[in-house]
C-alpha cells in the first residue's frame, strides 16, 4: 500500500524523534498555563463573614414576670415578648392580602418562661421553612414571661408570615390590607 499520497503520514515518518518531544514538551507547557490563567480568573473567598438570620439577644437581665390569670391575658405578654426579641423581623403596616403562610401553634410554658411543647393546631405544610423558622423563634425567645398566677400555661397564637419572612402575631396585628374597616 503506498502511502506518499498523504502528506500528513509522510511527514510524520520523515520527523526526527527530538522534534515530536519538543512539540510534545511545547504542547503541555501550553496546557499548563492555560490552566493556570483559568485558575487565577477565580474569585477570591469573600472574608466578611454571613450575616445570622435572626440576631441574638444577649440575655443578662432575669425574665419578666407576667401577673396574667387567664391563658389568653398571658398571650399578649408573650406576643409583646416575642415583638421585642425579633423587632427586625416584625412586618410594619398592614399585611399584603396573599400571606405566605398562616400558622396557629400552641405553646406550653412552665413555672420559669422555659417552652416545655409546642403543638401545632394549623401547620402551615406548604412552607417548610417558616414552620421550622418559627419553632426557632419561639425556643429561642425563652424565657417567656414568667407566668406568677398561672404557674404553667398554654397559650395560642396566630403566626402571619409574608414571604419576605416578616411576621405579625395574630394578638398584637395591625391588619390586612383589603381588609374592611368596622
């Protein structure tokens, strides 16, 4: 079979073994430092570091006492509690008329503020992460209020959460919008 009709195998047979590892040798230092321009074009590790979802409140002051005597007058010192823990988190005005979920949790409280349950009586399932968010509110505002003339309670609440993961408690609302006025 001749093969001098194809000029790529006939120069390939005519090359000296020094060229093919030069160009061997010249073909991978070039590989290299594209890999290495590639690699510079990366951006750098951020070095300020994640801001916390919900900030913590130092605790250092003992727990206020609630002189409620009904579970439903303890519900708004543990509204107001709440409200004064998560200011930041606390939707201002009245509450756009889709909410991203409308949860009631019900919150058992011990003689020290300590949450001992909690029991949801409406979960909101189709948002995971505010049901999981609000647990977390709620543990870790403890101590609540401490309940002096109930001893223990168990209170309800309504928890209105917006999608930007601003809320209102049903006790202590300002209202939704498209709402009628009495």
């Amino acid at each position: 079979m001749n093969m001098n009709h194809l000029p790529s195998l006939r120069r390939r047979k005519t090359s000296s073994a020094p060229a093919l590892k030069r160009r061997t040798l010249l073909t991978s230092g070039c590989a290299a430092a594209a890999a290495a321009l590639i690699a510079g074009c990366t951006t750098p590790p951020s070095l300020t570091p994640a801001a916390p979802t919900a900030p913590a409140v130092p605790r250092t002051a003992p727990p206020d006492i609630s002189m409620a005597t009904t579970a439903r007058a303890y519900r708004l010192d543990a509204a107001r509690h709440l409200y004064a823990l998560n200011a930041g988190r606390i939707y201002k005005g009245k509450m756009p008329p889709m909410l991203y979920a409308v949860a009631v949790l019900q919150v058992d409280i011990d003689k020290r503020g300590q949450v001992l349950a909690t029991r949801w009586m409406r979960a909101p399932t189709q948002a995971p992460d505010a049901m999981a968010e609000i647990l977390h509110i709620v543990r870790q505002a403890a101590p609540f209020p401490i309940p002096q003339r109930l001893g223990q309670v168990t209170y309800t609440d309504v928890w209105l959460w917006d999608k930007s993961g601003r809320f209102q408690l049903d006790t202590l609302t300002e209202g939704q919008l498209g709402e009628e006025s009495p």
